[in-house]
C-alpha cells in the first residue's frame, strides 16, 4: 500500500504475535527495500506489491536491514538472489547479519550518514535494541522509518521496545530521545500501526513517560 508519495509499507506475517510491516521507496534509480522479512509468504507479499508498482525484483537495487534480527533479515539469501543489490546495515549488526544469514552486508552506516536518494535518506543508529539498531529519516516526506527503536499496537499507543527483544533495554529506552533531535512528522514502524502527521509529540509523550 502507498502510505506517502513512492512510498510503500507491505504487512508481511505477524512475528511472534506482532504485525510486521517493511517498506518499499520507488526511486528514480530503482527501488529500496527496508528489511526483508523472515518466510516465503513475506516474499510473496513483496513481491505483489512491487507488481503494483510497475516494478520487478530486478528493479531493488538497494536493501537497508534495520537491525540483524529473525523477522527482519531471514530472507536476506534469498533476496540477495533475486535482486543481487547492495546490502546496508548498522554498523554494529554486520557480524551477525553475516552469521545468520550468510550475506556479508556491502556497506556499515552510523548516525549522520546521507544515502543519497529518495529525496536523502539519514541515518540515525539508536543502539539497545541491537547494537546497530537504525531509524531512518526520510527528508522529503518529514518521516521516520523507526524500525524496532519504537513498538506499538493496533490503536497507535506507542512503547519502548520490549525488554524480552532488546540486547540492552535500559539502552534501548534512555536512547529513545535521540530522535527528538530530528524533524519528523510522520513516524513509521515494523510492528504497530503507522502514524502519519503529529507524530513528533507522540515520540516526546513516549521520551517523556521513559525517564
Ligand atoms: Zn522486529
């Protein structure tokens, strides 16, 4: 589904309970893939929805892992076959990105870094989740692709990741703040709903409620 303009969220299974979503940006270039899910009906799933597109698995020229977690990277090898496109990862996750799937990420980015399409896309690494836990802003539509930094549910009420999912949970929550630093007004998440504007005080009432 288009949620903003060229940009497409896919709901691909429930992990574990949880909805999981990840993303699809039309670019001039190509397409980028954000996480890649964890069974063959994910696959599916992307693959439908790069048909609405207009597009193929021979257009994904870039693949962004979140973070080396099951849900979002076990279908990495596969995709990798398909789409042959350059992997980039947090720096932090690449050795278990590597472990787990066996695809050496091309690329480790940290906070500051600018991958430069989609309008710039900038990378901000919030450790605890995983180490190499990334949130990425969206330049032209103000929004954040949180990843797993924020969770939430069906009705839109946002947490700190779980502690039975973090590496460090303390970590996890005191860096949740991080992203208040950042001009966003749409914040997007792999599990629960999607909020499209105002999203930035939503993030500062979680920030607030955390200390
Ligand atoms: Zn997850």
């Amino acid at each position: 589904m288009e949620i903003l303009e060229g940009l497409h969220a896919v709901r691909i299974a429930d992990a574990d309970g949880l909805d999981t979503e990840v993303y699809l940006l039309d670019c001039e270039e190509g397409v980028i893939l954000v996480d890649v899910g964890f069974t063959p009906q994910c696959l599916e799933n992307i693959s439908l929805e790069l048909k609405n597109m207009g597009r193929e698995w021979g257009d994904v020229k870039m693949v962004i892992i979140t973070h080396a977690h099951g849900d979002h990277i076990l279908n990495l090898p596969q995709v990798k076959e398909l789409t042959d496109a350059e992997v980039v990862v947090g720096l932090g996750d690449e050795e278990r990105l590597l472990e787990r799937t066996g695809v050496k990420a091309d690329v480790a980015l940290d906070t500051g870094d600018i991958i430069g399409a989609f309008g710039n896309i900038e990378v901000i690494r919030v450790p605890g989740h995983s180490r190499g836990n990334l949130s990425l802003l969206l330049h032209k539509h103000r929004a954040l692709i949180a990843g797993d930094t924020i969770f939430g549910d069906q009705e839109g009420n946002l947490e700190a990741p779980p502690e039975k999912y973090c590496e460090d949970v303390g970590e996890a929550a005191r860096n949740l703040s991080t992203l208040l630093n950042y001009d966003f007004d749409a914040l997007l998440l792999s599990h629960g709903a999607n909020i499209l504007s105002g999203a930035k005080e939503r993030v500062r009432a979680l920030v607030d409620n955390c200390v």
